[in-house]
C-alpha cells in the first residue's frame, strides 16, 4: 500500500501512470525485525528506481 501511495503522489504530479510500476517487498524482505518500533519504523520505507526511457521513448 505504501508503494501504491508513492506511485498516486508521482502521478498527481505529473508523471504518466503508464510509467510508473509499484511493487510491495517489505513483508518478505524486511531491513530489521517488527518486533521492535525501531525496525517496524526502519521497514517503513519506499525505494524509488529510476530507470533511462527506453529508445521509443526518449525521442532517438
């Protein structure tokens, strides 16, 4: 659901849906344990990946 969040910000501000992918990992690839509220709060978190347009989109 986060990621979702991040990806509906991304579009409210411009960027085309169509482009943009979220993917949720954090409930199999955890930084630290959820045992504590330090770890829930470290796998709190969005990693944004930013890849070139590929050539039919970058206008070559």
């Amino acid at each position: 659901m986060r990621a979702s969040s991040v990806v509906r910000l991304l579009i409210d501000h411009g960027l085309e849906a169509t482009r943009l992918t979220a993917l949720g990992h954090g409930e199999y690839h955890p930084l630290a344990s959820n045992e504590t509220v330090e770890g829930r709060m470290r796998n709190r978190r969005v990693t944004v990946l930013i890849l070139p347009a590929p050539p039919d989109l970058a206008g070559d």
